[in-house]
C-alpha cells in the first residue's frame, strides 16, 4: 500500500528565503526549506503555494518568473492553488477574527489568502518563516489547518 505524501504548503516568504538564502531566516528555517525542496524533487514531498507566488516571489521579473515558474510546475510534487472566489472570502473571514480580537490584529490580505489557499488545497501544514502569522494561528484567529515555521523532521548529516 503506497505510503500518502506529506503536503506542504509554502507561503511566499518560504520561497524568498531559499532562492535569496535571506540572512533574516533562522539556519534551521533555512536548512528545513532547503531539504524539504530537496525531498519534493525527489519525489517524496509535496510542495504546495497559491498562483500569486508568482508577483511576491519575483515582483515586476516577468522574464526570470517565468523561467523558475516552468521549472516548479514542471515538477509534478508541485501544486498551484488557484486563486478563487472561496479563498477570498475565507481570507476575509480571518481578517474579520483578527479585527475582532482583543486585542485587534493586522493580519494582511497577501497572509490570509495563502492561508486559505493552503486550508482549500487540505495541505498538512503551512509553512511561513513569519512567526506573526504563527501567533495569529496559535491564538484560533485563523483556520483549524496548522500554521508554523519551518522544521525539519530528520536532523541533515552533512557529507
């Protein structure tokens, strides 16, 4: 019996942090984004993000997010959760929670709708190297789908 894939959804400040090796992110971040990209080339992971991966990740770089872009969907470990009329509103449902909250919270609209998205796509997690959003999950302001800073699952032995 095939063993289910484990499937995880990345926000874009997960694929900042590889491609730019953001010296703002933990090394263990680092080094778990680098290894579960790894794990997903190989074929033993699934790396989730939402079609507006495109603009945050590369900005106005049309020539080189297209290039990348061909790259990642090429792969079949890679998934695009189209955005939709449903994570929309689910993303407006959180920022209402966050609004609400006492004390009230700023959650952005880019953060709620990767939420979603990764809610929608049933992702096991999403990952996000922005520990705000992390609080924000962890005080039930956004969906039940667990919400947490990269980590790796084996310690890496350098060879």
């Amino acid at each position: 019996m095939p063993i289910r894939k484990r499937r995880l959804y990345w926000d874009s400040s997960c694929f900042i942090a590889v491609f730019n090796r953001e010296p703002t992110t933990p090394p263990l971040q680092l080094d778990a984004l680098e290894a579960t990209f790894e794990e997903m080339l190989g074929g033993r992971i699934r790396i989730i993000t939402s079609d507006m991966y495109r603009v945050e990740v590369f900005g106005t770089e049309h020539a080189q997010a297209e290039k990348v872009a061909h790259q990642f969907e090429a792969c079949p470990n890679f998934e695009i959760v189209p955005l939709r009329t449903l994570a929309s509103e689910l993303a407006g449902e959180m920022r209402k929670r966050c609004q609400s909250a006492t004390p009230p919270r700023k959650l952005k609209s880019p953060d709620a709708l990767h939420v979603a998205s990764g809610t929608i796509a049933r992702a096991d997690e999403i990952w996000t190297t922005d520990a705000k959003l992390v609080n924000y999950y962890e005080d039930g302001l956004l969906t039940g789908t667990k919400v947490c800073l990269p980590y790796l699952t084996q310690i890496r032995i350098p060879f």
